[in-house]
C-alpha cells in the first residue's frame, strides 16, 4: 500500500481550464475522464489518496460519481468548493453541511471527510499539518475575495503543512 497527496481536482469545474490550460482533454468530459484515466494508471484499490480539498464542482449528482470511480481508499480534507466545508460560500445550515458530508462519503466513495486542519503522521517522514488552504503568512490576496478564507487558514504549527488551494499560484 502505498500513501498518495492531492488537490484541487475540480472534477465537473466547467471554468478550471481558463485557470489551468494545461488541463488534459479539449473539453471537461474530456478531462475528466484523463484524469479518471490519470490516476487509476497510478492508484491501486489498496492505495491511501488524501485529497486536500476541491474534489468536485458543478452538477456534484453527476461529478460526485466520477470521483467514486477514482481508485484507493480516498480521505478528503474540505476545500472551499467543497459544500461540506465551512469555507465553502454558499448558504449552508450545520444540518445541510452534514447531510453534504454524507453525500460525498456516498456518491463519491469518499471514506473520510474532514474541515480544518488534519495532522497526522507520514511514515518515513513524520508528523504532517493538512488543510486545504496554506498559511495566511504566505496566502497570496489575488483578488478581494481570497480574504474570505483567512478564518480558515491554519496557524503554523513547525509542521511541515500540505495544502492545496493555490493552482500553482506560487
């Protein structure tokens, strides 16, 4: 078994290629199926995948189930497009928060679904902060909407921290 770190998949994300042009496939079906493709060519069943947020966006009754035929035992780590999350800018109440929660372990075959900031230990390296979001010490403002996540952003800890969030931004 092997331990396998990802972000920002955006699977459905009808504008994630103006962000990403080097995105596979001309149109989004196209590339969500490369990056199905993708990862099941380097993912095994046994494998552990923690996703550190932003699985899925769009019509999440048709993506959550693209993100089910992902191969592993996936863990996702809330980003702010996930509708479980804290973070994410819809109007959510607690109670439909949970029931998103439950939706993702479901459609999506997600195992563990987690806001905030995760430690854990990686073996062979050690202990790990993970939190979709990076340090607001080094978070880059692009626009007047990013400052909406600060409440979010984890305090360093001396941990290494894995995030996702930036799309290479930096």
């Amino acid at each position: 078994m092997s331990t396998f770190f990802t972000s920002d998949t955006h699977l459905g994300h009808a504008r994630i290629k103006e962000y990403q042009p080097l995105r596979p496939g001309d149109d989004i079906p196209e590339m969500n199926e490369a990056l199905i493709d993708i990862w099941n060519r380097v993912v095994s069943d046994e494998d552990e995948v923690w996703i550190l947020g932003d699985l899925c966006m769009g019509k999440l009754d048709e993506n959550l189930k693209l993100a089910k035929r992902l191969n592993g035992h996936k863990i996702l780590v809330a980003g702010n497009h996930d509708r479980f999350s804290p973070a994410y800018h819809g109007n959510m109440t607690a109670e439909k928060r949970e029931a998103w929660r439950y939706r993702y372990a479901d459609e999506a075959g997600i195992s563990g679904c987690y806001t905030g900031t995760i430690s854990v230990t990686v073996e062979g390296f050690g202990p790990v902060d993970m939190c979709h979001f990076p340090y607001l010490e080094v978070a880059d403002h692009v626009d007047d909407r990013e400052s909406l996540y600060d409440p979010f952003r984890p305090v360093d800890s001396g941990r290494p921290l894995l995030h996702g969030h930036v799309h290479g931004a930096y």
